[in-house]
C-alpha cells in the first residue's frame, strides 16, 4: 500500500502527513462509545481533526435505506434539510458505484462525481463505502475546503473503512429491538436450504405436539344475577294509590312502608260498622233487661255479624299500608309514577329480592350443554366488575331450551361461592364453567369441525 503523503500545505492548514497509526484514533473513539449516533460522531470528529476536515459524517444502511448516523457537526445537519439530503446524495453515489468517489479527484477517474461536485462546491469532498467483509453497510464523507484529497489519503480511508465497518454495523445491531434482532438471527441461521428444511419440519413438529398438549377447557356463556327469591308485592284490595316511599334499587327493613292506597272510605265504612255495632249491643242489653230470650238470641248474631263486618273493614285498613315482608331490594316497579291511579286488587305493585342471597342464570349454548353437568365449579366476571372474578358451583341444568339473539341456549342455575356488598340483582357478565380436559388441537378445531358434520349432513341425500 502507498502511505505517501499528500502535497504539502501552507503551515496554518494542516500541519505533518498522517500516518497510518494516527488513523487508529477514530476507531478507538468509536469503539469507546456504546451508542451507535455517539459513537458515530467521536468517529468523525476525530476523523476531521485528523484530516483536517470542515465536517466528516457517518451513514448507516438500515433495510435498504441509507441514514445519518453522525457527524462532527450534526446541529449543522437536519433531517430533510438540503445539507442533509446533499450528504446521503453523495454518501449514495459511492454506494452505487461500489467505490471510493473523490472531488476533485487524485487522478483521472472513470465515475460518476455529480453529487460530490455539488457537496464539494468550491472545495473538496469525498465518500467511502464502509464495508463488512464482503457486505456494504454504510459510507463515510468527508469535506474540506482545500485541497483535494490525495490518493494516499484515498487509501488510508478506505483501509479505515474496512476497519470501522464492522464495529459500526455491531453498534447498529445492538441498536434495534430485541424482536428484530431475533428475527435477522434466525433468518442467519436458515441461510441454506438444508437447515431450512430441518426447522420446517422441527416447526411441524412442535406445532403437532403442542397441539396434542392437553389443557382447561373452560365453556363460556352468559349469566346474569337474580335474587334466590322474588317476592311480588300486590294490592290486598281495590283503591287508589295515594303515596309511594320506595324506588327500584332502594334497600327496605321487614315492616317498613312501601306504599299507601287511599282509605277515606274504609275510614268512613269503619265508623258505620262500628255504629251499627253498637246499635246492636244497645238492643241487646235492653233485650236481656226485659229478659225476651228470644229477641236476645236474634240480637246476639246481627251484633256478632256487625262485630265480624268492623274485623273485615279494619283488616282492610291494615292491607291499604303495603309493608315489606322481608329485608331486602326493590329490583321491579316504580310506584311513584303512579300517584293517584286506580289499583285492582291482586295488582303487583313492585318486586322484592333479598339483600344477600342470589341465583346465577347461565345461558349456555345448546352445542356445548352437554359437557355441562351439576356440581362443576367456574367463576364469574361482572360487567360491573370486570377485574375481580367471583366463583360458583352449577346446581340445576333446566332442560327446555329457550330462545333469544338469534340462538338456542339452556339456562343452568348456579349458585355463587362468596358474596360482596355490591352485588344488585340484574347484573350481566360472562361466566366460564371447568368441563375438564382437552387437547389444544381439538379446543381450536371442534366448533369448525361440528359445523362441518353438521353441514355435510344436511347436504348429502342418503
């Protein structure tokens, strides 16, 4: 190799020839730096001062596409500014002609230069591919203002080149995720066919055993929470509905006021029977003053008839106050919208469910009710609550099947393992039954292959 030096310059330009041994500086300086834009600028700065550069630059090939890595002056370079677009220009024309480009050149050279002129303007510029081993990786760039660069420094750079091309490819490697690593690892190692073949079938394999694995086959369906016990609470007699003291949702004590029908008129009714009451126990103690037995023994009934009429109209006045037969929830029927209405007697007015006790409904899916039997545990998770999971235990499999949203279902009844003050009668979520044990294989591929069967069947004439 010639490591002549190049012309001499006046004192205040460059001072002595560079020697091989100074251009090791640069790639201790990279090698120094664990970041590939750090270790790429001391590169390059230490590269210009060495060679007495206006601005030196490193570029990195990344899938295909060729990017700033650093410079010893990268304020000066944007990403989308001219100065950059005309640095990746003359960084890419090296790349293209696969060699070292330099403007103006050392010797007569038979190249393409446009994008160096422009670099270079008045001065002088050039560009070296960066190689690892036999694979391009990036380029280097270097700009001064005079004078041209020397074929012995030509040289030097591209003996550099072959130097620092692998460290900045390692440095540009390291750099990316740790997916994409992996991914350009394993495609080195599926470089020949053979080993390509021996991990499609390692694959096949693997994917074959896994699928065989047995694992939880949970059903899902549906659910949602009802009280254990509904209790309708209705008008005892016919009437009108003058107060309501609850809402649907309210919590309610045994005895308390739920609603009030209208009872001026058992009031008034009250007062007659209490007064033929007495009329008639006026009549009989008269009756016994004068000793007629017989008009006594007449007296004594219609006294007792009016007695058991007053009994009739004071339980009446007992029912028109609807009282709560059990603590609990108001979960159906909004009374306060309905001041004033005629009631019939039977009428539900509104619908009780205890406080803590509850039922859940499973709606499972007519094509996966029979691996579901009574006993089997699961858990539940609320709409409400859809980061906590409660557990249960089927009691009950109801075996009609019903219809809604387009599909047949059976509703099991199950019953939950805990409780939480929150839980309200109403409430949806989705529930998962443990039905045992099955292969990976036939949990991905049952449903698929169920319609098929299914299918098939319909289709076939015999």
């Amino acid at each position: 190799m010639d490591l002549s030096s190049p012309p001499a310059l006046p004192a205040f330009n460059r001072p002595e020839p560079t020697t091989p041994a100074l251009l090791l500086r640069p790639l201790a300086a990279a090698l120094a730096r664990a970041r590939l834009g750090e270790a790429a600028a001391a590169f390059a700065a230490e590269l210009c001062e060495l060679l007495h550069c206006a601005r030196a630059s490193v570029g990195v090939l990344e899938e295909g596409a060729l990017r700033l890595a650093g410079s010893s002056h990268p304020t000066e370079l944007e990403s989308g500014q001219p100065a950059a677009t005309g640095l990746l220009d003359a960084m890419q024309e090296a790349l293209d002609q696969h060699r070292t480009i330099a403007w103006p050149a050392a010797h007569e050279q038979d190249c393409i230069t446009l994008a160096q002129r422009q670099l270079a303007a008045s001065g002088a510029a050039c560009s070296v591919p960066l190689v690892d081993g036999t694979q391009v990786v990036g380029a280097l760039t270097l700009e001064r203002a005079a004078p041209a660069f020397s074929a012995g420094e030509l040289a030097l750079l591209a003996d550099l080149s072959r130097l620092a091309g692998p460290v900045f490819e390692l440095k540009r490697q390291l750099a990316q995720p740790w997916r994409r690593r992996l991914v350009q690892a394993i495609r080195l190692r599926l470089a020949t066919p053979s080993r390509r073949a021996l991990a499609v079938a390692a694959a096949v394999l693997a994917v074959l055993l896994a699928l065989a694995v047995p694992v939880p086959w949970r059903v899902s369906a549906p659910a949602r929470l009802e009280g254990s016990v509904q209790r309708a609470v209705v008008a005892a007699t016919d009437g009108f509905l003058q107060q309501a003291n609850v809402r649907p949702g309210d919590r309610v004590k045994a005895g308390q006021i739920l609603a009030e029908l209208a009872s001026q008129d058992l009031e008034l009714e009250r007062r007659r029977r209490e007064s033929e009451l007495r009329q008639q126990e006026n009549a009989y103690r008269a009756a016994q003053a004068h000793a007629d037995r017989a008009q006594m023994v007449t007296l004594q009934a219609k006294a007792a008839e009016a007695q058991a009429m007053l009994s009739l109209v004071e339980a009446q006045l007992e029912r028109a106050r609807i009282e709560a037969p059990f603590d609990g929830i108001v979960i159906k029927g909004d009374a306060s919208q309905n001041l004033g209405a005629p009631v019939q007697r039977g009428e539900v007015l509104m619908v009780l469910a205890p406080n803590d006790s509850f039922r859940l409904i499973l709606e499972v899916d007519e094509t996966d009710i029979a691996a579901i039997r009574a006993g089997q545990h699961g858990e539940l998770a609320l709409a409400a609550q859809p980061d906590r999971t409660l557990a249960f235990v089927t009691r009950r499999i109801v075996p009609v099947a019903a219809t809604g949203d387009g599909r047949n279902f059976f509703e099991v009844e199950a019953s939950l393992e805990q409780g939480l003050p929150q839980l309200r009668p109403g409430l949806s979520g989705v529930a998962k039954v443990q039905a045992g044990w099955r292969p990976l294989g036939w949990l991905l591929a049952h449903r698929g292959l169920d319609w098929l069967r299914l299918a098939w069947w319909k289709i076939t004439p015999w």
